[in-house]
C-alpha cells in the first residue's frame, strides 16, 4: 500500500464490508492528491472482507458484531501474518469507531436503526458525517441536525438524491427555491398492477432496476418506502416542509434530483448511477477532485422519461408523508416497523403488499411523544418492533389458516 501521511485527513467506516463501505474505500483509494487515513472501520460478521480490508488500510480500531467473530478476525489475521488492530464488539465498538479522536470524518452507512447512536456521537464531537444510513435521520432528524448546528459539525448526504439536491441548492437562497424534487427509479414493480405485486417473490424484489444495492434498501425501493424515507430525510437535510418536497418516478436514474426556483427554472443533477461519485463528493466538499468513474455519455441516452408516483399501488409513501407531518416519535415508529416487516419479507414470512400494511398498522397503535432524547426515540423503535412482529405473526397464522382451507377445498 501507499505511504499515507499521518496529516492525513482521518476517515472512520461504519458499515465498512456493505456496499456503500466498500465503495468509499475504493474512492479513497483513487484520490492520490488528498489522499486519505483510514483510521478505525466497523463491520457486522463478514470477518474474511474485514480481514482484506484491515491488510490494505492498517486502521488502528475494528468493530465487529459479536464476540466469534472477533474472534474468527483475530485468527484469520494471525494466520495472514497481519498486524492485529484494536479489536472492540457491539455497539460500543460502533461507538468507539465514530468517535476515533483521529477520525475527522465518519462515513455512516451500517443498515437501519443500529447506526442511530454512533452517528449522533459523531456528529457531537463536531465530526463531518457522510451520511448514508437515512434511517438515522428518519428517526432522530431534530436531535441529529440539533447535535449538528451546536458542535459545528457537517452532515453531508452520500444517498444519491440528497446529494444532488446538497449540489442544486450549492449558492441558492433559500427563499428563492420554491420545492424540491426526488427521482425515483420506480423500482422493479413499475409496471407491475397490484395482484402481480402481492405474489412478488424475493428475488423478483432484489431485481432493482438501475442500482446495486444491499438488501434492505432494495426491497425498500421495490415498495418506494425508500422515497418515504428520503422525503423525511430530505426535510432534515434542507429544512423543506412536506407540503414542498415533490416525488416523480424517473425510470433511468439518470437525473438524480432537482430543485424548483421561484422563477419556475428546474436545476437538476445528472450523472451516472454509481454511488462513488456521491461519496467522493461528500469526502471532499467543498473542492471537487477528478474521478475515476466514466463520464455520463450523453448521446448514449435513449431518452429521459418522468411520471407521477402511483399512491395506489405503493402507499409507503403516503404514510411516510404522514409521519412527516405528525413527527414526534411516529417517524422511529414507522421506521422501525418498515425495518421488521422488510426482514419478514426476506425470511418469506409476509407477502410484499404486507409490508405497508404492517407499517401501517402499527403507526395507527403508536402513541407519539415529542422526539427530544434518545431514550424516548429507542423506546419507540422497541415498541414499534413489538408491535410489528407481533401482527406479523398474526398475519402469518392467518395466512396457514387460509392455506389448509385451500388444501381441503
Ligand atoms: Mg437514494
């Protein structure tokens, strides 16, 4: 590997084996001029990635999991003959990873709700945040922005259109910008009418049509809960109210967002549908550094198309409107029972037209409190799990109910 000057601007990983983890290490790799220390990295269980990634970075600090596959690292890097780094587990290990003294900036990209508390550390101590685990935001958008403005620190969004709408809004006045408007590729059900969607299997659901991603956002883009989610996410980035944020289904993911001006001018981004283009620019705001992906070949373009969402076909995201504008905790509920019902899906214990239906249900059960603290926001995701696996079950009663009257009938 490179010598890298321990001047160097720190960079710590959460999420460092998932898609987003992996990509950033690449974009730090590329950028010879400013190049980059990657100081502490956290994984889930994915000990043989981890492995590779601690030979090429030399971190000082690794989190993983549990206590096996700590202990699966450890043994892999001594048979590898690898310097072992400080190896911590759980959540504290997360903790411990977003806050490195030597780490100036945190990539959050671990999966759903478990990123919340390393991120929110983070962002205390004044560190740059690249943002791409939405869910943190979903479900502590007031305390994460608050945390952000008292210790100086800047949240830059890594997810595609926040990204391109954090580059629209670049010089913008504020008042001068009408609303905000989020692509949405529309997900692998597009086409799709409502009968075919509720006998959609797992794999129909992975097949996303422009991007490759982890599990959970692409089945979370094959509801449009994704777009939900980013429409809150969006409000917390930019300060836009929900009535002022506008979702329009662009097949080709070719323009990544836009922002319409008072004047009626729309400013879009473009770009190809690589996520390293979004990460280097949250690595490097506010200079701009070449890149090594291949510019978006114009020519190559078989046109640009853009339609309205269906609300019919994917009510994600009316109730994710709704919890925008009730917010308090119902936000962390909606979240954490989107998380549950996702993970039933996978383990094909829901059909995907249920995934609404449980979220739903459970926003219907929770009883809002203001989203102030911590604890207030993880009961709500507690309860809300409860809740959502407990219908889930149900659901699933119901459904071998059904299945042995079919088999007798
Ligand atoms: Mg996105």
């Amino acid at each position: 590997m490179t010598e890298v000057s321990t001047q160097s601007p720190g960079v710590a990983i959460l999420g460092s084996t998932g898609s987003i983890g992996c990509n950033s290490l690449r974009v730090i790799e590329s950028l010879s001029t400013t190049r980059m220390r990657v100081v502490a990295l956290a994984a889930g269980t994915n000990v043989e990635r981890l492995a590779d990634q601690i030979a090429a970075h030399l971190p000082e600090v690794v989190s993983v999991d549990t206590e096996v596959a700590a202990h699966d690292l450890r043994a892999m890097l001594f048979a590898r003959d690898i310097d072992l780094p400080r190896i911590v587990i759980g959540e504290q290990g997360l903790i411990e990873v977003a806050t490195h003294p030597q780490a100036d900036c945190v990539i959050s990209a671990t999966v759903g709700a478990v990123g919340f508390v390393p991120t929110l550390k983070a962002l205390e101590m004044g560190k740059r945040v690249a943002l791409a685990n939405k869910e943190t935001l979903v479900m502590a958008g007031e305390l994460m922005t608050e945390a952000a403005r008292k210790s100086g620190a800047e949240l830059l969004p890594v997810d595609s259109e926040h990204n391109a709408l954090h580059q629209c809004l670049r010089g913008e006045r504020r008042e001068e910008v009408r609303r905000i408007i989020l692509t949405a590729s529309g997900g692998p059900f597009r086409t799709k009418n409502k009968a075919e969607m509720s006998h959609a299997t797992v794999s129909e659901a992975m097949q996303h049509p422009t991007w490759n991603m982890g599990a959970k956002i692409t089945i979370d883009s094959a509801t449009l809960m994704n777009k939900g989610l980013e429409v809150i996410e969006a409000h917390w980035l930019f300060g836009f109210g929900p009535e002022e944020i506008d979702i329009v289904v662009h097949p080709e993911s070719v323009v990544h967002s836009m922002i319409e001006m008072i004047d009626g001018s729309v400013i879009a981004q473009m770009g190809v549908t690589d996520m390293r283009h979004a990460i280097q620019y949250a690595l490097t705001y506010p200079e701009r550094h070449e890149c090594q992906l291949p510019p978006l070949d114009l020519t190559a373009l078989s046109g640009l198309h853009f339609e309205a969402p269906d609300h019919d076909r994917f009510p994600c995201i009316r109730l994710a409107y709704r919890a925008l504008r009730e917010g308090g905790t119902l936000p962390a509920a909606m979240n954490a029972a989107n998380e549950e019902a996702v993970a039933a899906f996978l383990n094909e214990r829901i059909c995907l037209t249920e995934i609404p239906q449980v979220i739903e249900a459970v926003m219907n059960q929770h009883s809002k409190q203001p989203a102030r603290d911590i604890q207030t926001i993880l009961a709500a995701d507690h309860q809300a799990r409860h809740e959502a696996v407990k219908i889930i079950s149900h659901k699933k009663a119901q459904k071998a109910q059904n299945d042995l009257v079919d088999l007798k009938q």
